[in-house]
C-alpha cells in the first residue's frame, strides 16, 4: 500500500506539471484529495491492515495528502497572479481621464423654506406640534365649529372646501388652524406651538393662489398676553426671514377665531411696492393672518378667558418662499421643472 501510495502522489505531480489554469488544479484535487478521490480510497482500506501498518500507512498517506495539498495552493497562488496580472493590463484605466457627472438631489424650496420658518420660531420659544394632533383630514368639528365659524359661513360650502367621502363632514383641511384645537383638548396654558402641514382649497388656479398649498400655523395662550406680544413675535420674526430693511404692515381684518384680527404684509419684492401682477398692483403681498384668541374658541376647550388670553397666527410657506426667492408664480412650486427646481 506504501508503493500505491506513492504511486498516485507522482502521478499528481505529474497532473501538476501539466496544469496551466486554475481549472486544471480544481481537477487534480477533485481527482485526488476530495471524498471520491484516490488518496480517501486508500485511506477508507486502513481498516483492514495491523495496527502497526495502519499507523505506517496512515502517516505517510497524511503526509503525502499535506504536500500534495501545498503544491496546489502554490501553484494556484501563481495562476491567480497570472491571471490577475493580465486581466489589469487587458482592462487598464486611465486616471487621468475626467469622471463622470452625477448630480445630486436638493431639498425642494417648500421644504427649505417650511425648515427655515420653523427653525426662526423654535428660536422664540415655540415647539411642533406632532403629526398626531394636526391631521389632514378633519371633521367640520375641529375645521369649522371650534374655531367659531358659524354654520353659514361661506367657507363651508362646497366651493371653498373639499369634502370627502370617507364619512359624512369630513373635510381636507382648509387651514392648520385645527391643529389649535387639539393642542388646547390635550394640555393646558401655557402653550406655546407651530403646526406645519399641507392645506386645501377649492381656489381658482393662478399666479397666486392654488388649491393646495402648505401653512406653519401659530398659538401662544398663558396669562396677560396682548397683542403687542402678537406685533413682537411676528416683526422679530420677519425680521429673521426677510431682514430688518424689508417693509410690512399691519391691517385690521376678519377671522372668526380670533378678536381683535389683523393680516401682515410685507412688501412686494418683484416691483419694489410699485405694482405688478403678483400682487394685483398692490404693491404688498398678505403673508399671514393671525389675532387674539377669541374667548370662544378658549372657552370651548375648557379654558377660562378670565384668567388665560392668547393668539393665533396662520402663514402661507408658498407666499414667504415668493417673497424671499423673487418667484412671480407659485404654480412653479408644484410643476416640476427642472429648469426652476435646479436653482435651489
């Protein structure tokens, strides 16, 4: 058995010699070394030899296995970097030669704008409301009822608000005002929170409206607070986005929830407060509507307007992001155009 054993190991030094690839080495250990092959099959006959024989012979088949086994690896070593070495010089690359561009996404303007506007008013003391108290989907309750406005106001009718199918008086939210409501049924004063998010509305298209849009809405209820504190925040507020030499005013208005009600402008950066299509020849474009909380809207979240006061403020993140980047159009918002968004 000691001559057979011998026998196969020059035999595969043989094979190896004639090997030129690293196929050929994965058929010479097939052929040898795995489970079928020639050295197992004498090792498998051990059995039937004396103790001393099988010791003999199984050491020297052991050993035999071992050199047979560096051989190969040394041989396989050298047909890698063989090969490796020409494949490289098949498939060499110039470093020199310029790469190739790849753009990169950016953050779309209405978000960048909703993240800049959000961050001004964290740096005053308001925090966000969670998604979970200022959904998209309302019922009239939290829409229209909370915030006082009365069952005949126009805003209820079909052609200023969406109304789904879902269930009988759910809406999509015609403003984040909502989001007020569930904030003051969950804590109690002091409050003071933002409310981002999508709202809709049965508007005519045009340069300056749409029929979905995006608004931050605001609420600050504690004790004593007036509407000074309103004028304060809000023109510390323009102040951070648009910079102390941008003019605004303040005009009395309406809103039902709140008492007294006033909307900001600010002005028109496309015609410098001479008159353009923007802003209808004005010379000023509305940025946001905001009051004091009226005692309705506390009272009817269990709290007492005797002792807390607030208010409310509601912006639209399209008419800021106009006003700051000189857009003309808010349709370019929401067209997709490349040659528009790659300017951000």
């Amino acid at each position: 058995m000691k001559e057979q054993l011998e026998k196969i190991y020059a035999s595969a030094n043989e094979d190896l010699e004639k090997a030129k690839s690293i196929n050929d080495l994965d058929e010479i250990r097939a052929k040898y070394l795995s489970r079928k092959g020639e050295f197992n099959e004498i090792k498998k006959n051990l059995k039937n030899l004396s103790d001393e024989d099988k010791r003999i012979v199984g050491s020297l088949a052991n050993e035999i296995t071992r050199k047979l086994e560096t051989s190969i690896q040394e041989k396989h070593n050298e047909f890698y970097k063989k090969e490796l070495d020409e494949k490289l010089s098949k498939e060499r690359i110039d470093v020199t030669l310029p790469g190739k561009f790849i753009p990169r996404g950016k953050v779309h303007p209405i978000t960048s704008t909703t993240n800049e506007i959000v961050a001004s008013l964290q740096s005053l003391g308001f925090s966000v409301v969670p998604d979970a108290l200022s959904p998209e989907v309302e019922t009239e309750y939290f829409n229209f009822d909370m915030l006082n406005v009365p069952k005949d106001h126009p805003a209820r009718d079909v052609q200023d608000t969406f109304y789904t199918l879902n269930a009988k008086n759910v809406v999509l939210r015609s403003q984040t005002s909502g989001a007020q409501i569930h904030v003051m049924e969950e804590q109690k004063p002091p409050i003071r929170v933002i409310a981002p998010g999508r709202v809709y509305r049965n508007e005519n298209i045009n340069a300056r409206k749409n029929n979905f849009f995006h608004q931050i809405e605001g609420l600050y209820v504690d004790k004593d607070i007036t509407f000074g504190d309103l004028k304060g925040v809000l023109n510390e507020f323009i102040r951070i986005y648009f910079g102390a030499s941008r003019p605004t005013r303040f005009r009395s208005s309406f809103f039902p929830f709140t008492e007294p009600s006033a909307e900001v402008d600010v002005q028109c950066i496309m015609c410098e407060g001479k008159g353009c299509r923007t802003c209808s020849g004005t010379g000023w474009l509305e940025i946001l509507g905001c009051g004091m909380v009226d005692p309705n809207v506390l009272r009817g979240v269990g709290i007492d307007p005797e002792i807390y006061t607030g208010f409310a403020f509601g912006m639209g993140v399209e008419r800021l992001a106009m006003l700051k980047y000189a857009i003309d159009d808010i349709r370019l918002f929401f067209n997709n155009d490349v040659r528009f968004l790659k300017q951000f």
